[in-house]
C-alpha cells in the first residue's frame, strides 16, 4: 500500500512539474515577443522619417525638374483627371481585288474608270534654283550651326533684373514645394510669380521680401498656374538664400552691370537659350557679392547685390 501512495504522488509531481515548466516556456515566448515588439518600434519610426524626408526630396527633384524645363522652353501639359473616351473607328471597307492580270492578254478598262493618259516624261536634269552671285568684293555669309545672326551678344545686359516686393504669397495648391507670390515691380500691376522655395524658406520670411526678380523670361505655366518672372537666389542643392539688395533701393530699381552696359531683351526667345547661356556665369564670389563674369551686379549709385552666408555659388 505505501508503495501504492509514493508512485501516485510521483506521478502527481511529474504532472505539475510538466505543467510548470510549460508555463514557464509560455512566459519565456511572451518575453521574446514583448522584446522583439520593443525593438521593432523604434526601428518602424526611424523608416517612417526617412520615407518623410526621400518623399521631400523627390518633390523638389521634382519642382527643380519643372522650373529647368520652362528654363528650355518646354511647355507644361497638366494631367487630365478623367480617363478620356476612345472612340472606335469604323471598320474599313475592303477594296476590291484587281482583276488577275494574263500575260499576252490586253485588259479592257474597268467601268467608271478613264483611259490613262501619256504622261510626259520629265527631263533628266531637274532644275535647281539659282542663286544670286555676291556683289563683286562682298564676302559670302556663312552662317555657322549655333552662330547668332548677325553681331548679337551674349552677356548679362540682354537680362531684366529689377528689383520687387512680394505683396503676397501662398503655397500651390497642386505642388507641396512650391509658392504663388504676388510681387510689385512697380508696372502698375502685380505679377505672379511661381518659386521652389518651400523647403528652402519659411513662408513667414517670404511675405514683404523685397528682392531681386528676372522679368523677361517668356511665361509659363507650373502646375497649372502662370508664373512671370524669377527670384533670383545663391543656390545650392542643400541650402538656398534670396540675394539681398543694397541699402536704399527701391522697387523698379534696375541691377545692372558696369562692364556690360545695354537695355535688355523685351522678352527671351526660349529658342535662342540666351538664360541657359549666360546662366552658368551667375555667381556669388567669396566675399559674397553677386557678379557675372566676375563683374560685380549693382544698384546703380546705391551698391551691390550680396548673399547672407552662401559664397563661392551659382546664382539661380
């Protein structure tokens, strides 16, 4: 009998040690989901910011792409909203077969159709439209693939760069990076002018900017709305500054440049890439002026223009 009770109560220990340890093993797998739960998270958040900030990127990517196509001239199309209708075409009537042809065998004309007429033989040497001689002692005009007409020039004087205040300013309802600004140029009327700052600027810091403004760029439209002119900023892909004006000037001031004096182009033929051109020799020197060609930009009788802390870049 005693034998009997000591392996029951054997048994019975085996049973609660089997079920203690398969608590135990339940408490461990808990632990290992709590913990890999704990390290996940931080993980997931740290994903979610750099999706945030390569969304950002690609959005000015984006405006920077659409404000160097209108630079060449390439003409914005918005995306229409619905699917458009594709009508189908009606079927096309077969023609009738032509009549099998027997060799030796003259074919009479179809009905309808007219005799053919002798058609006259052209002459072998086809003429070629004569040119006039040059006068005698004037030289032949050649004219070169990318040569101007004529004696046209290529520096910042065929530019209007003048000075405005923007009045007004709001973010594009259709595109995250850019603005709609109001600006006074002094015309008697507001122009509009659309600018990819928003990632690069503070809104608060737009509203009143007084600044430096391209004004014979030939309009376009960006995301649906027509934009004027430029603002003229030291730019780099990281960080951007509106050129600041010197101490006194006032709105219409024209900037111009000593070394390259002249009135400028009405407005730029996008096919001629005078801006593409003449771009590239924009800069902000070391000390932080704006200059062209190394000739300082300036405000005449009043000063240069000049960047906050960008020097050494381009100007866009």
């Amino acid at each position: 009998m005693a034998s009997a009770s000591v392996l029951q109560r054997l048994t019975q220990r085996a049973k609660q040690a089997e079920s203690m340890i398969a608590a135990l093993k339940q408490q461990i797998e808990n632990i290992r989901q709590n913990a890999a739960i704990s390290v996940s998270k931080p993980e997931e958040g740290r994903l979610k910011s750099e999706n945030q900030k390569l969304r950002a990127e690609v959005e000015t990517l984006k405006s920077q792409l659409i404000l160097a196509e209108i630079r060449n001239g390439v003409k914005q199309v918005n995306l229409p909203t619905n699917r458009s209708v594709v009508k189908a075409e009606p079927p096309k009537k077969e023609s009738a077969a032509p009549p099998e042809v027997k060799p030796g065998v003259k074919q009479a004309p179809a009905a309808g159709d007219k005799p053919a007429q002798k058609s006259e033989k052209p002459d072998k040497k086809e003429k070629k439209d004569k040119k006039k001689p040059a006068a005698e002692g004037e030289p032949k005009a050649k004219k070169g693939k990318n040569e101007p007409v004529g004696e046209e020039k290529l520096d910042v004087s065929r530019l209007d760069f003048r000075v405005g205040q923007i009045v007004d300013v709001k973010k594009h309802p259709d595109a995250d990076t850019l603005y709609v600004e109001e600006v006074n140029l002094g015309e008697g009327r507001n122009r509009t002018v659309v600018s990819g700052l928003v990632n690069h600027i503070p809104i608060e810091q737009m509203q009143n900017k007084i600044a430096v403004f391209m004004c014979n760029l030939k309009p376009a439209k960006m995301r649906g709305i027509l934009s004027e002119a430029m603002i003229m900023c030291a730019s780099t892909p990281e960080k951007v500054e509106i050129l600041n004006v010197p101490a006194g000037s006032v709105i219409g001031d024209r900037v111009t440049c000593k070394a390259y004096p002249g009135n400028p182009d009405a407005q730029l033929n996008p096919k001629k890439k005078v801006w593409e051109t003449l771009a590239p020799d924009l800069k902000v020197n070391k000390e932080k002026v704006a200059e062209f060609r190394g000739e300082p930009l300036q405000i005449e009788g009043k000063g240069v223009l000049t960047s906050t802390t960008l020097s050494g870049v381009k100007i866009k």
